[in-house]
C-alpha cells in the first residue's frame, strides 16, 4: 500500500515533481561535472607543469665544478626525471661565448617550452641573443673553438638560454642535473637525492615549485567551493518546492491523520517520493555530466590525447550527494506535516 501510494502521488503531481526532478538532475550533472574534472585535473596539471621545466637543481658541492654522469642514473632510480646539463665558454669568431651541452635525450621533458628541435650530430642551437651579435641564421655554420656546428634553429624561451650556443651533450660530467619531481613529494625527493648524491647540492627552485603547489592548492579550493554553493542552492530550490508541495497536499495529509495515520509515516511517504526522484536524477545528471566534464577537459586541454576529465568511478558519490539534497530538502519541507490540524481541515478550512 506504502508503495502504491508513492506511485500515485508521482502520477498524478507530475509538473510539480518535475520541477524537482529537473532541479536535482542540474544537480546531479554540475557534481559529476566537477568531481570528474577533479578527480582528474590535478594530475593532469602535474604534467602540464613538467613542460616548464625542472623545479630542483643538483649542483657541485663546494670547490667542485661539474658532477659524475653516475649522480644521474641515481637520481632517476627515485623515480624522477634527471638530466645532465654542462655548461663552458668557448670562442666564437674571436668573442667568448656560453656553450651549453644538453643531453636531449633526458631533457626532453624539462625543455618542452624550448619549442625548437633537437640538433643532431654537428648541429647546434643558437639562442636569439646569441644569433643576433653573431649574425647566425638557421643552417648557418657556427665555427666554434671546440668544433663547427650547423645552426638547426634559433632558441627563443626569455632565460639564458637565449644568449647560449647549445650543442648536444659529450662528456662524462656536468655542470649541474636538472631535476623534475612530483609537486607532492617535493620535500621526501630532495631529502633522498641529497641521501644519494652526497657530492652534489640540492637546490629547491622555489619560483616554479610554490606557483605549481599554489595553483593546484586554488584550483582544488575553487572546485570545492563552487559544488557546495551549487548543491546549497539546489537544496534551497528543491526544499521551496517541497514545501510547496506540502501545501498543496495539505487536505490529502490531514485525511490521512484523521484515518490514524502517524506524522513519521506521512514523513516518509513524501521523503520515498524525493529519494525516488533523486535516484532518476543521478543517473540522468550522471550521464550528462560526463558529456559536460568532457567538453571541459577538451577545452582546458585541446591538445592531450585521453578523454581529460572524465571519471566514470564518480556516479556512487554523485548519487550520495544527490539523495542527501533531495532528503534534506524534503525533511526541512515535511517540518510543515506537524502542524496541520485533521479537524481543520475535514472542516474545509
């Protein structure tokens, strides 16, 4: 009979009930949207941060001037990228010049914003500086003291590399290792690198490590902040709506008190009906949301070849979060069950 009941009073309130559905499905779209988008941007923005550059540097301890090759296969074996950079001067056309050896091969991942293409053997990068007092254009020749070098591309990135030669890496020591760790496990790498490498200074590059943990940090708040304004001002929507509902049921309730029917299960009754919606509105926000978290993701990040925030493991939160609104929204609306009086109403008043 309980279930009857319910059936009916979806039936035969049906644009009232929509209104509620449509409510709680907004809901529900907005939360998958934003706890898939979650779940997923911040790594998404850790590898982002990678083509920026490193975020720790291992240099010469002391009077030392370059580092063992070896310092760079130990710290790769903590699981972080390393490469070895090896900087001289040299001479060019008479005028000394900074030559940087590069292992491209391993840097690959720290130079992304370089944007210019890796020199291959007897070729070379001149930085902008660099080719504009040297009057260097791409395939010209560079006769440097250390050996000619074809200019494959001129290197523009606004740091120091812009004044530079840089050449592919030779040699068995570096000037300084490049290193590229996990913005979480900043603290935990560096202890262990300095554990590993204890010829070598390890340096926090603060400038690119405190923005990477900044904007993760506010990205997080913001998502966090912007579903709970959201599903409070669902709750608020769809409690009105109920209240409403209460009101317009009010004869039906007190007919039912009059016959010996409890407040609780009268209670229950309209929070059946609200948990029945939410449940339709979770799987339609559920769909949905996917198709709006994917949109998102595709235009944050047009460029990455996975389908970026989408999360198909979030439907049983969204539903949690669902119900919860639709059941805190009808009980805040079934306080209005209490006071109304049977003989009141039997009396049509």
């Amino acid at each position: 009979m309980f279930l009857r009941f319910v059936a009916a009073a979806v039936r035969f309130r049906r644009r009232r009930l929509l209104l509620a559905f449509s409510a709680l499905s907004v809901a529900a779209t907005l939360a998958t949207a934003l706890f898939s988008v979650y779940s997923d941007i911040e790594r998404k923005m850790r590898v982002e941060f990678r083509g920026y550059g490193a975020n720790m540097i291992v240099a010469p301890m002391g009077e030392a001037r370059t580092l063992p090759l070896s310092a760079v296969a130990r710290a790769e074996a903590l699981g972080v990228t390393a490469a070895p950079f090896l900087y001289t001067v040299g001479s060019l056309r008479g005028e000394p010049v900074v030559v940087a050896g590069v292992d491209f091969r391993r840097a690959a991942p720290l130079i992304g914003y370089w944007h210019a293409p890796a020199p291959g053997t007897g070729e070379c990068l001149a930085g902008t500086a660099a080719a504009e007092h040297f009057h260097l254009t791409p395939g010209a020749k560079a006769e440097l003291d250390s050996g000619p070098c074809v200019v494959r591309a001129i290197l523009s990135t606004g740091g120091s590399e812009d004044a530079q030669i840089v050449v592919p890496f030779t040699g068995n020591a570096a000037s300084v290792i490049q290193v590229r760790a996990d913005g979480e496990r900043l603290a935990e790498i560096r202890a262990a690198l300095a554990k590993v490498l204890p010829e070598g200074d390890v340096r926090l590059l603060h400038a690119v490590a405190e923005t990477e943990a900044n904007v993760v940090l506010k990205v997080r708040s913001s998502l966090y902040l912007l579903t709970a304004l959201i599903l409070a001002i669902t709750t608020l929507c769809v409690s009105s709506n109920f209240s409403a509902l209460v009101i317009e049921r009010s004869r039906e309730i007190g007919v039912l008190k009059a016959i010996g029917a409890a407040e609780r299960k009268i209670a229950a009754l309209f929070l059946s009906e609200s948990l029945l919606l939410g449940a339709g509105s979770a799987l339609a926000g559920y769909a949905a949301g996917l198709v709006v978290a994917w949109w998102i993701g595709r235009r944050i990040f047009p460029d990455s070849a996975s389908a970026v925030g989408v999360d198909f493991g979030v439907f049983l939160p969204v539903a949690g979060v669902t119900l919860a609104v639709a059941a805190g929204a009808t009980l805040a609306a079934a306080a209005r069950i209490w006071s109304i009086k049977p003989a009141v109403i039997l009396r049509g008043e």
